[in-house]
C-alpha cells in the first residue's frame, strides 16, 4: 500500500505537474458573486495541469454555515472530476490530544482531506492523533512564507546537539514522526536559503512550499531548493496567482488555467535544467 506522500508523488508524476492550487475563494476578490461556481469552474479548467488542491478552511468558515456546504461541495467536486489528484485540508489545526483528536477526525473523516496541514507547538501528543488515520498524511507547519514568521521562527533553542532555531528543531522533530511515511513540512518559498538547509538535514521530507508568486517567492530557485535527489517530494503552491489571474467574469477560468500551466512550465524547467526531470 502506498503511503500518502508516494500517492502525491505518483499524481504529480502522473499530471507532470508539482502544482497545487489553493482555492482561496472570497466574495470580495471572487469575479462572480457565486463562490460554489467559481471554486467549480477553477478545478475544472485547471485540475490537468496541477496535481493537487488546497481548500484554506478560514475562507470557508468566514462564510459562516453557507460556506461550509461550499467548502463539502468543493471537496465533493475534485472527488468527482480528478479522483487522483491529492485534497489537502489547510486548517492549520493544533491543540492538546483530546482536542486533536476531534480536529483529526474532522479533518479526514467528515471532511475527507487526504492531508491535513497541523501546529506543532504543542508537542506530541497536538501530532499522534493525525498519524492515527492510516493512508492520511500531515504537513507540520515549520519554516512559514509570511515576513515577521522570523519573530517566532528564528529563535534560538537549546537541543540534543547544541542550539538550533526553533524552525529547524520542528523539522527535527517531524523527521521522527516521519518513520510513519505520512509525514511532510510546510517550508516557505520567502526564504530560500532556509528552504535549501531544510531540505539538506531533511531529504525524506515531504515539502509543501507557499510563498511563490503574490508573496514573492521566485520559482527556478523555490524547485532547485525544495526539490529531493530525485526531483520530487515537493509541491509548489500558488492561490491568488492562480485562481485570481483574471478578474474577469466570462474568462477567469481561462486565465487561471493559463497561470497553472505557466507554474509548472517553470518548474518542469527547472527540474530540466538539473537533469533529473522525469515523466515516468
């Protein structure tokens, strides 16, 4: 049976694409006043050039009861029309076992996420509860693409083998959660230095890379960073680059899939131009 992060790995193959699209829908943004339709109408012109969707929960859950049936019917869809295609769950949950629990079973029983994205912060026991649903994956939350993440993130902490900031200790620590195969990070495109240390001291780690495109993050250099020694373990998200490319009502979707296809153009580009690229 294949772990989560080999199916992810086979669909991204399989598309020829580390593309995730992150559907971040608001009213305000949206170029129809139809947030169910649009979320449709993105999945459907891009799902053959990305391999992966992002539903961000907080866009859902600031639509109170009516954008929760938005966020199950959007699930629902990519069920439909790309089967294959990977569902990460960005709720960004984290809380002490007993609550986690809930949060997990949330997350993959009643939303059917194939990954969920998780807090760390609270140790252990805010983590086992997500490793308890087998064939599901977690991304832990590690190195973010955000500008003050250096705040928190940058600090200086006391281990086993000296001192390390706070980031590089959670990637430590997700490394050991990792012997369960359904174990990845999320690392920001914003530090792409960072992203090239992690995935050095972690090449089994599974990244979810943020930050390219409105947040600045460049993508030939986010690939050859976050990329493994195969050219894979990695997806490159992108949410207001792609799913706002237009706003224009009657071509949104046009230019949605427009801004998929350049995306991954540039990263089959980079994958390329080290010479590991490969669609088999």
């Amino acid at each position: 049976m294949k772990t989560m992060f080999e199916k992810l790995d086979a669909a991204a193959t399989k598309t020829n694409s580390f593309v995730c699209v992150g559907l971040d829908p608001s009213i305000e943004r949206a170029p129809i006043n139809d947030i169910a339709a649009f979320n449709r109408a993105i999945i459907d012109a891009t799902n053959d050039a990305v391999s992966a969707f992002k539903p961000q929960f907080a866009y859902y859950e600031a639509m109170g009861i009516k954008g929760f049936k938005i966020l199950e019917n959007t699930i629902r869809h990519i069920r439909d029309v790309a089967p294959n295609h990977i569902i990460i769950g960005d709720g960004k949950r984290g809380d002490i076992s007993t609550t986690a629990t809930a949060y997990a079973r949330a997350m993959y029983e009643i939303w059917d996420v194939d990954i969920a994205t998780i807090y760390a912060y609270q140790g252990s026991d805010s983590v086992e509860p997500f490793l308890n649903h087998p064939g599901r994956g977690v991304y832990i939350v590690c190195r973010t693409s955000n500008p003050s993440s250096r705040d928190i993130q940058d600090l200086i902490v006391d281990d086993a083998n000296g001192q390390a900031r706070v980031f590089d200790r959670m990637a430590d620590m997700a490394d050991r959660w990792a012997k369960t195969q359904n174990v990845g990070i999320v690392a920001g495109a914003t530090f792409p230095d960072d992203l090239h240390t992690l995935r050095i001291r972690h090449p089994e780690l599974h990244f979810l890379i943020p930050g390219v495109g409105a947040q600045g993050g460049e993508v030939e250099q986010t690939t050859k960073a976050g990329m493994n020694e195969q050219g894979r373990g990695f997806l490159v998200n992108s949410s207001r680059g792609i799913i706002y490319a237009s706003n224009d009502p009657l071509h949104f979707e046009r230019e949605a899939r427009r801004a998929a296809e350049l995306l991954r153009d540039q990263i089959n580009d980079a994958l390329k131009s080290n010479k590991i690229f490969s669609t088999e």
